[in-house]
C-alpha cells in the first residue's frame, strides 16, 4: 500500500510566503519590472571603470547580471534554503554549467543509473572527450555507492530517478561523499522544493529543470543550480559566463510568475496523482505502478509529498499505440510539470536516435508508460485512463 502521508506535511512554512511575497518595487508595483535589456549604461568614466576592477553592484551586461534574472535566483534561493542560486537557459544548461565548473580532466564523476537521458548523453558522449570519466551506479545501494566515492570528484544524484522513480537517500549519501571529500549534487525537478530540500540533507548542490514544475506552466525553458556562496562562485568563475547559457529576463519573470502557485499546484499534483495511481494499481491493464509512494524505499524519508509525475507497466494485452492513441485529455509528449497531463510511452525513448541511449542503458521496461497528472479534474482525467485502457485491450483481443 502506498504511504498516503499528509501532503506537505513538513513543507516549509515560509514556502508559501517566499512564493508570494516580495519587498518593494519601485512605484509600489506588486509584480517585478522585465528589465529586458542587454546592457546596463554608467554615467561616468570613473563608475565604469571601478565596476570592471569588481566594485559595486551595478548591471553591466546580461549574460551575466540581470535584475529580473537575480529576482528569480533569489527567490529559488530561499525556497531551497541556499545562499546563492544561478539561472540557466534549459535544466541541460544548469547541468553542464554546474559539472564543467566543478570537474577538471583527470578526474571522475559517479552518477546514480535512471538519470535524467540528456544528462546521461552528456556524460556519456562529451565529458569522456573532455578527459572525464563517469560511472553508473545504484543510488539505491549506499554499500556500492562508498566502494565507488573514493577518489571520485562529484557525486550526481537524482531522486527520485526518471521514468522509473527510484529514490537514493539524500542524507546518508551526502554525508557518505563528504567523508570521501566527494561533491555532491542533487536534481531535484521531480520533488521541487516544496517537496524536497537537498541541501537541508546536506547535499552540496541542488539544480532543477525550471522547465518542469519551478515554471509550471508549459511556457518557459529553464534551469536553475542552487547552494553555498562560495560553490556558485566557483562555477561562475570558470563556466557560467563563458558557456553562456544564461537565463533570459523574460523566461526569469515568467518563472517568478509560476512560483507564485507552486505551493499551491504541487499540493494538487500530489492529491490527484497518488488517487490515480492507487487506481491504476488496482486496474488489471496495468502490472505495476511506478511511483515513489509504492516502492516503500529509504529514500522517501525526504520527500513530504509526491508529484504528479509517475509511470505505469501495462500488461501484455494492453496495446500500448492504442492506449496512447485512445487518450484525449493525457496529450502525448515530452516534459512534464505544467498545468496538462501527459503521457509518454517508454519504448520510443528507446528508439531515440543519437546514441548512448539511458533508457537501452538501463534496460527501462519497454511496456512502461510515463503518465503527468496536471491540473485538472482527477475524474475526468480516471475516465480519460479507464476508456483508453478499455479500448487499448479490446484491440489486442
Ligand atoms: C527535463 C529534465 C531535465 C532537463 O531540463 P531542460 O530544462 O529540458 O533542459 C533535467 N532533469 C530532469 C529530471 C528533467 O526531467
């Protein structure tokens, strides 16, 4: 039986109110300015020049300060309990940035298997030609995580995992990597901050896929890496400005917009998702359920709530381009964490073109299904599933 804790039970309190809440902005507006320029002008030769010798605060360029963009670092800052945060074009220009200002040539990054396919490729295709190597291992296993740290550089952990939804223990590995001398570094998309917070585990670093949840509403690419003052400067120092992949003001307003609601929207993707997943569990189309809630793992001990994101395996008489094809209000796609459902059948990952395959890699069941719960009605949305499994058996037989 899942475990149907309270959601939010342990939420920060002060989620709500960071969320909501800002100080002054000039002329009393309520919402944040766009500051959508690329350049910030100085009045005189002499303030121009003591802010390129590092004085002051003022703008300069916006690749590299931005004030909308440092409104919403602040505020995803204080929502995972950091000092510091950095905003990223794509949760891919998060990643990147975040590993290539940490790992130099020589050294080794150990990364938990079921992560995230991009971040797989990136380490499998371009970090080994940069001299880095990566191994896999089972985050789910701290023995063989410790016979694995010593000697590494950087820890990636991701919990729960992708598509399968394997969680690592947060704690005991962060505490295990520092031992070690080890970074580590947390995706957090799945949980967002209202349901996890890494760094409170002691993890050293915590990014996300703003795209997903942060953003919430399907309309905005972004990525955000949070943690101690003196960690984000050292990827600044080497690869934020310089790779470039800097979070645009617009896409940074947009952001401040959704985090508004996250409190809000993450309590109802946590309600209807769990009801329609103890539902599929219970329907004879579908073998398993794939969802933190049911694994019953160690490391749920972190998470006060569950996403709406979760996969189901269909059982052999269920035909799975039927099922998807029968849907209508789940769309077919990729991403998740808006306002929609979505469904998306695993075994067209594993026909990806581009090599170095995290899903082949990690031998993800080809009959698995990944299902968003969005926002809304979770009964038209259980009609939606039960009609398509209907249909999707009849086919078969
Ligand atoms: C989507 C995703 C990413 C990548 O984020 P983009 O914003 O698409 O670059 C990273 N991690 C997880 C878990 C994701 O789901």
């Amino acid at each position: 039986m899942p475990d149907t804790r309270e959601p939010a039970r342990r939420e920060p309190r002060a989620a709500a109110t960071i969320a909501a809440h800002d100080e002054a902005f000039p002329l009393g507006a309520v919402v944040p300015p766009i500051y959508q320029t690329s350049l910030f002008t100085f009045a005189t030769y002499d303030e121009l020049a003591a802010r390129f010798r590092g004085e002051g605060e003022h703008p300069v360029y916006s690749r590299v300060d931005n004030p909308t963009t440092a409104e919403f670092e602040r505020k995803l800052a204080a929502l995972e309990g950091a000092e510091a945060a950095r905003g990223f074009a794509s949760g891919m220009g998060a990643i990147a940035t975040t590993i290539l200002g940490l790992v130099k040539q020589g050294e080794r990054i150990l990364c938990v298997r079921y992560v995230y396919p991009d971040a797989y490729r990136l380490m499998r295709k371009l970090l080994p030609r940069l001299g880095i190597a990566v191994e896999f291992v089972d985050g789910a296993d701290p023995a063989a995580v410790e016979r694995a740290l010593p000697g590494a550089r950087l820890l990636y952990l991701e919990s729960p995992t992708s598509l399968v939804f394997r969680t690592q223990e947060l704690g005991r590995l962060a505490a295990l990597a520092r031992r070690h001398g080890v970074l580590t570094v947390a995706d957090n998309s799945w949980a967002s901050p209202i349901f996890q917070r890494p760094l409170e585990h002691g993890v050293d670093l915590v990014l996300h896929s703003a795209s997903k949840y942060l953003g919430g509403h399907s309309d905005v690419v972004a990525g955000v890496v949070a943690g101690s003052r003196a960690l984000i400067a050292a990827i600044d120092d080497v690869a934020t400005p310089y790779l470039g992949a800097k979070l645009s003001p617009l896409d940074a307003w947009l952001l401040v917009r959704g985090l508004r609601t996250l409190p809000l929207r993450m309590r109802r993707h946590h309600e209807s998702g769990l009801a329609l997943a103890e539902r599929l569990a219970g329907h004879p189309g579908v073998v398993r359920v794939l969802h933190p809630a049911f694994a019953n793992e160690p490391g749920c001990a972190t998470l006060s709530g569950w996403s709406g994101l979760f996969s189901i395996e269909l059982a052999d008489d269920i035909d799975i381009r039927v099922f998807c094809d029968a849907l209508a209000m789940f769309k077919l796609g990729v991403s998740w964490g808006g306002h929609e459902s979505l469904a998306f059948p695993a075994r067209i990952s594993r026909q990806q073109a581009g090599g170095a395959n995290a899903v082949v890699e990690f031998d993800v069941s080809p009959r698995l299904v990944r299902l968003h719960v969005g926002l809304e009605d979770v009964e038209d949305l259980w009609r939606d599933l039960e009609q398509a499994l209907k249909r999707a058996r009849q086919a078969h037989g």
